[in-house]
C-alpha cells in the first residue's frame, strides 16, 4: 500500500520523466486514490504541484549540496530529493525529521537501500546548514536573481525584463507562485449568484466574489469538483475571470451568431451561449474529437441548448461559415506566460523558437477565420499570455492586411480596467497587476 509521499513522488517521476501535464498527471492519480481522505488528497496535491512549480529553485538548493548534480542522479533518487526539499523548505507544518525519516524509507523500499545513506545525508545537511544556499546578487545580475529565488527559466525573465520594469516583473514572478482558488463562472441561466454563493457555502466551500464580475467567483476548501452538487447540476463553469471579459467584451446580442474557432474545453463558447439567453447560435469548435469532447461534456452539464460542438481545424477554411459570424471568437494556441501560476509545466517548455512557430500558426489561422465576420461584425481575439509579439502585435499586423478597425472596450468594461489602451480597443492583463490570470484581449470590427 503507498502512502500519500509515495504516491506524490509518483506523480512527479511521471511529469519529469514522460514530460506529463502536471493537472493530467494529479486527476488520475486522484482518481485512483478516490478513498483517501481529504487532507491527504491536498497534501499530494500540494507536494506535487509545489515541487513541480519550484523545480528551478529546488535543483539549485540540492546542488549546493551535493557533489553529484541532480541530472547525473538516478530519477528516483532525484525526485526523493525534491519533493523532500520542497516539503523542507515551503510546508512549514511538516516536521524536518518526519521528511528525512519518509525519505530514506522510501528509498528503500524502492530498492536503493545502497543510497538511501546518500539522501539522509543531502537532506540533514540542508536541515543542519540553511545558510549555505547562496543567490546571485540581485543588484549585479537580476535576470539570475530573480530566475533562481521564483523558479523560472532565466530567457523568459530577460524577456520580461526588456517589457516591464522590474518590480512589475517580480510581481509577475510572485503571484505565479501564490496558492491558487478555483475561479468559477455563475451559469445565469439556472441560478442567481447569491443562490449559488449559498449552495456552494452549504457544501463546507470557501467563496468570496471575483475581482471584476459580479458573476464571477474565487473558491476553495473542497475536496473536488464532481464532489459538489453545484457542479453537477450545471449551476457554474470553472473559468478565469480573465477569460470571462471576452464574453463580456463582445457586446453579444439576442439572436447573434457565434463562431469560437478554437474553443476547448469551452468557458468562451458556453459564456456565449449564456449571454445570447436561449437565442441565437454558438458553434464551437477545436481540432480533434479529444478537445472536441471536453466542450461536449461541458455543454451536456450545464444544459445550453444554442450551441453545438464540432471538430474543426482552424487553418482549414470552413465555406459554410463565410460572412455567417456576428460575433468571431479566436483565443488562439500561444505560449501560455500568463497562466503559469495555474500551468507551472509551461515555463519548462516554451522555448524562444516554439514562440515564433506561435506568432506565425496565429497569423496563418487569422488569415483563414476573419473570412467568418460578417461585414459590420464583430472579432475579438484574445491569447493568455503577456508576449507582445503574440498579442497587440498581430493585431497591428492583422488590421494592415485586412479591413477590420479596433474599437474602445471601455462601453464593456468596469470602469476599474480603463486605460489609454482600452479606448484604442485592447485590454493586456498581467499578474501582479490585475487580479486575474495574465490574458489579452481585442476588439475589432469589420469595415467591409
């Protein structure tokens, strides 16, 4: 029988070693364990996720103690040390002596008796000696500083740091790193939000109100989703509040006609359907039945009956769907920067390359899907990432090759988000900054 460090050092072998998505890895992994308590769902949970959104950081500790580098390491061994280290230094209610103890047990129990002398030793001098981790200074090298104390490759901060300045940049780098709650869109159309703010509070759930949307909610303290009869009865969507401004950007009419060209798993789409109050129509679409399926279980819950799911490849012009569109959504595939705090696997595998690959798929799918807007119609295109490359600078590039004019998202808004940028018909959101997941958003009509 595995205990719950046993199985958390699982589920980190498994995303380090087979490059697995960390919320793919963890759901099954829970679904496996749906016995196990509550508490000790959440303290997997937390090894795993914190261990995997710290690994820059934790690699550097367990380096300055050790003469053998954690990539010359037996995987095993590597990832006993990290989810110790993890626990050691950032699960201040986790006894040090209980963590070196589970560890050397565990190593032996995996059949490393001959290193588990080796891990009791790194971990009880990392006990013993806190002092000996040193970081770059802050002041000579920032790029370093800031890449090894917030764990993210050290590119991307350069990156950031020709952007913003550098408190905007820790701000960034902080709040990737804060617990996360669950953000949840209010399904209007079965429940108000004060009915379901009482529901979920009545299921022992912990709910405050969103930062930006009265429809919007922060929650924790449950143990998960389909355990909550709220969700199975289709009453909210789990969603960023960031997300939901697209949906409420769009001015969506009764009656309009709506294509989502990439749609999964389908908060935009169903918002969408939502907004237009049992009228109209939502096509939402994505490139293969897996992504496919998700918008379908999602519509099937929450009961939408204007909105149809289909595979679609966006770069494949669909004839039937030219100049159809009152309302085209394109949040298109991007790099992800701005919700590393909810994906922490996205910083370890966004390359500078795979951006470029990015900013060129966007352009070549917005060359093939603004042919759906009808003359007069509306497109928002949106991406969850803060990289200028992928965001307002294919929208300038995008309103010079066709005839598409940017309008002010101020009318949409909440007066807390108006800028110089949100007059000229863009809204950048970032971490830090705004309480919400780092998104871009912009609004264009077509002209003719």
């Amino acid at each position: 029988m595995k205990n719950p460090r046993e199985i958390a050092l699982d589920a980190v072998m498994d995303i380090t070693g087979n490059q697995q998505y960390t919320h793919r890895v963890l759901s099954q992994i829970l679904k496996q364990h749906q016995s196990l308590e509550k508490q000790d769902r959440s303290f997997i949970t937390r090894i795993c996720e914190g261990t995997i959104e710290r690994l820059i950081t934790i690699d550097y500790i367990i380096n300055q103690y050790s003469s053998i580098k954690t990539n010359k390491m037996k995987p095993l061994i590597r990832n006993l040390l990290r989810i110790s280290v993890y626990q050691i230094k950032y699960m201040d209610q986790v006894p040090d002596s209980a963590v070196c103890n589970e560890a050397v047990k565990l190593a032996k129990k995996r059949g490393f008796q001959s290193l588990s002398g080796f891990v009791n030793g790194i971990l009880r001098n990392i006990i013993r000696n806190p002092e000996k981790v040193s970081f770059p200074p802050e002041e000579k090298d920032p790029a370093g500083y800031l890449s090894l104390n917030y764990s993210m490759p050290d590119w991307i901060i350069k990156d950031w740091l020709k952007q913003y300045d550098v408190q905007t940049v820790k701000g960034i780098l902080e709040t990737t790193l804060r617990d996360k709650k669950t953000t949840i869109r209010c399904n209007l159309n079965k429940v108000s939000p004060d009915e379901l703010k009482k529901m979920l509070e009545n299921e022992g759930v912990s709910v405050e109100y969103g930062a930006y949307l009265s429809y919007a909610f922060r929650i924790e303290n449950y143990n998960y989703l389909n355990a909550l009869n709220a969700f199975n009865k289709g009453y909210f969507q789990v969603q960023d509040e960031s997300s939901m401004l697209v949906g409420a950007v769009s001015g969506i009419k009764e009656g309009d006609v709506v294509i989502d060209v990439c749609a999964a798993p389908g908060g935009k789409s169903l918002h969408a359907a939502e907004l237009l109050h049992s009228t109209g129509q939502v096509s939402s679409r994505d490139v293969s039945d897996y992504k496919v399926n998700f918008i379908v279980d999602n519509i099937n819950r929450l009961g939408y009956t204007n909105i149809t799911a289909k595979v679609q490849d966006a770069l494949v012009l669909d004839e039937e769907s030219i100049e159809k569109a009152d309302v085209l959504l394109a949040d298109l595939p991007c790099s992800g920067l701005g919700i590393i705090g909810k994906k922490p696997d996205i910083k370890y595998n966004v390359t500078k390359e795979k951006q470029k690959e990015l900013v060129r798929l966007q352009r070549d799918i917005l060359e093939v899907v603004h042919q759906y807007v009808k003359k007069g119609g509306t497109f928002i295109y949106s991406s969850c990432t803060i990289n200028p490359e992928e965001n307002i600078e294919n929208v300038r590039w995008f309103m010079k090759q066709y005839h598409f004019k940017a309008e002010s998202l101020n009318p949409y808004l909440p007066e807390i988000l108006w800028s110089d940028t949100t007059k000229e018909g863009y809204l950048q959101l970032i971490p830090g900054i705004h309480q919400c997941d780092g998104f871009f958003i912009a609004r264009l009509r077509r002209e003719h």
